[in-house]
C-alpha cells in the first residue's frame, strides 16, 4: 500500500513538473502559425542583409523610402533591443544626407526635446548634460538608458555639426509638454504634436520634405487594432486620418535579448537585466505566423524586409499583426481588425536574430 501511494506521489510530482515543458512545446509549436513556402520565398527575395558588424542603411533600401511634403516614415521599435537605436541615428541621417528630411520625432516629451536640439547643435558636446537627458527619458521609457541609445545621439551630434544651420537635423518631442495631455491616449497626443508641428507656418523649412518618427511598435501601425476588446487608434492612423501619406517599419526580434532594467514597472527583471522572453518568436508572446520570417532569417543576423514588393503574398493576410500569449498575466494579446491586411498595417519589417541585449548607460559612463 505504502509503495502504491509512494509511486502515485511521485507520478504525480513528475506530471506537475513536465506539464509546464508540455505547455510551452505546445505554444511554441501552435502558436508561430503554419509555415508557408511562397511566403519564405517572398522574404528571401525581398531582404537587404545589414552587415553585423556595422550598422548601416542598404543602399537599395534607402532609395525605396519614400519622402516629400506631408509624408511622414514610422520606425516602430520593440523596447530595449539591440540595435534599435543605433539603426535610428543612421536612418534619420541617411534622411537628412539623401532627401534633406530635418525633422525627427521621438516619443519623448517636449522639453527634452529642446534639451537634445541644445545639446546636437552646440560646439562641444556636453556628455554629461546628454546623459542626464537620456536618464530624463529613461524615466517614461525604462529601456532607453542604454550605451546604444548615449551613441546614438553622439552620432546624430557628430553629423550637425558638419552641416550647414538650413539643414540641420531638429528633434520634436511627440508626447508634449509634461503634464498637458492628462487624460489623452498617448497615440492621439503624439499625432496632434506632430500636426501642430507641422501645419506650424515658422516650421515650414524643417517639414517640407517630409518627417522621420521613432516610435514604439504598436505607435507605427497605420490601422487601428483590439486588444482586450478596445479598438485602438494609432498614431499612425491618426495621421492617416489627416491625409499625411505614412510608410511604417515595425520591428521583429527573433530569438533575441533585450534590456529590462531594475524599477518599479519591472516587477520581474532577472538580475542581468536581460530577457529572451520578450522576442517575437516566443516564450511568451508569438507574433502571428512567426514562424515564416524565422525560417526565412536562418543563418542572418539584421535584415530588413521589405513588404510591399510586386505580387506580394502580404496582401492578403495579416502575418505579423497581433499576437498570441502563453502568459496573460505578462503580456496582454492584441489582434489586427478583420479584413485588414499586413500591408495596412506597415511595408517593412526590421528583424533582428539572436541579438544580446544593449549595455545600460550606467555600466560605461562614471
């Protein structure tokens, strides 16, 4: 009898500690979606590889994006990635350099925007004073306290410093003044700053040939979405909604580490800061069908992908929007409205594959 019940405790305790195991095989292997040839197909054609080494913008990619008055380009970042920020500063210059885009907005608040214009537009660089900035930031956004995002701005720095005042790069904080928008969803404050901005007559000069955003994902979407059965405006749609032309570019990190710093949003954070839960891929959240842009990625480390491309199966299907949770209480599911594609949603895709997490700003500068 003794040995009976000795067996059923221990059948039971191994059941309890392989269900977990058994629900995550399970997630991961349902979760990701169905693989599709032609739509790996269609990626591996339509990819421009970015060098690990070195960040940079593809030529091929640059001449596609689209510029001029009342357009506007979304990159809609997954927080805390690598190398999120380091891909900013080279796009808003490759902008700046090729099609004399000036105007960058950040998902910051406004005067920490008018600090940044100080700062990129002075004779010396005062580190200090950009740190301080950065920590500023890091208060609404926890994972911008990284050397990338300290780099990023020494970049953008370097490059106004060699240009001319009538085409300087020039920061506008999307998420206004501190403490004038309580109340509003954060969407529509960013999307009402950028329309002040630019039907502003005194900023006529800096919007002419269109705006360049760095954004959240979700920010970057040009259609609403639901989650928990609300229907979410976007600042991209919004700007739509204004008759501004947008191209959107959100990002999908596959198997990747980002930064989850210490605080009191981040009730979990592991004791280096650094999470793979938080990939697109899974443990946690699965963006729709996945599993075809991680197929098409083997063996490439930065790519982007561009969407749009002629006969694209993207058309008709709405793979990358939306997500399916395996852990609600981390992560709330959201999903694309019916009978809207991915093309509604954004063109281009910024895949990262097996990144290590960026360094926060405190471990590299005294």
């Amino acid at each position: 009898m003794k040995k009976k019940i000795i067996i059923t405790v221990l059948v039971t305790l191994a059941a309890l500690i392989m269900l977990p195991t058994i629900y995550f095989v399970y997630c991961d292997r349902t979760y990701k979606g169905k693989e599709d040839s032609i739509k790996v197909s269609y990626l591996k054609d339509h990819m421009f590889k970015i060098n690990d080494e070195e960040v940079y913008i593809p030529q091929a990619f640059g001449t596609k994006i689209q510029t001029g008055k009342g357009h506007v380009f979304l990159f809609g970042e997954q927080h805390g990635f690598s190398p999120n920020h380091l891909l900013d500063s080279k796009l808003i210059i490759y902008l700046n350099k090729n099609k004399d885009v000036r105007t960058y907005g950040a998902e910051i608040y406004a005067e920490n925007a008018e600090k940044l214009n100080s700062i990129i537009n002075d004779g010396n660089l005062d580190e200090k004073k950009l740190v301080s900035v950065i920590h500023d930031i890091g208060n609404d956004t926890p994972q911008t306290k990284t050397d990338e995002c300290l780099k990023k701005w020494k970049e953008i720095y370097a490059y106004n410093r060699n240009v001319d005042k009538s085409h300087k790069i020039h920061v506008v904080g999307l998420l206004g003044k501190k403490g004038e928008h309580e109340g509003l969803r954060r969407d529509q404050v960013m999307a009402q700053s950028l329309l002040d901005f630019m039907q502003d007559p005194a900023n006529s000069s800096l919007v002419k040939n269109g705006c360049y955003c760095f954004v959240g994902l979700a920010h970057a979407f040009q259609t609403p979405y639901m989650i928990e059965g609300d229907k979410v405006q976007t600042f991209g749609s919004i700007l739509k909604e204004h008759q501004l032309s947008v191209t959107s570019m959100v990002q999908i990190a596959i198997d990747s580490y980002c930064y989850f710093p210490k605080g009191d949003e981040m009730t979990i954070t592991p004791p280096d800061e650094s999470t793979e839960l938080a990939s697109s891929n899974g443990p946690v959240s699965f963006f729709n069908n996945v599993i075809n842009i991680e197929e098409a990625s083997k063996g490439i480390k930065t790519a982007i992908y561009a969407l749009d491309g002629d006969g694209s199966p993207y058309r008709h299907c709405n793979d990358l929007v939306g997500t399916k949770v395996s852990l609600s209480f981390l992560s709330h599911p959201y999903q694309g409205l019916p009978s809207y594609s991915t093309l509604d949603y954004f063109q281009y895709v910024f895949m990262i594959n097996e990144h290590q997490a960026p360094k926060p700003i405190n471990s590299i500068v005294r």
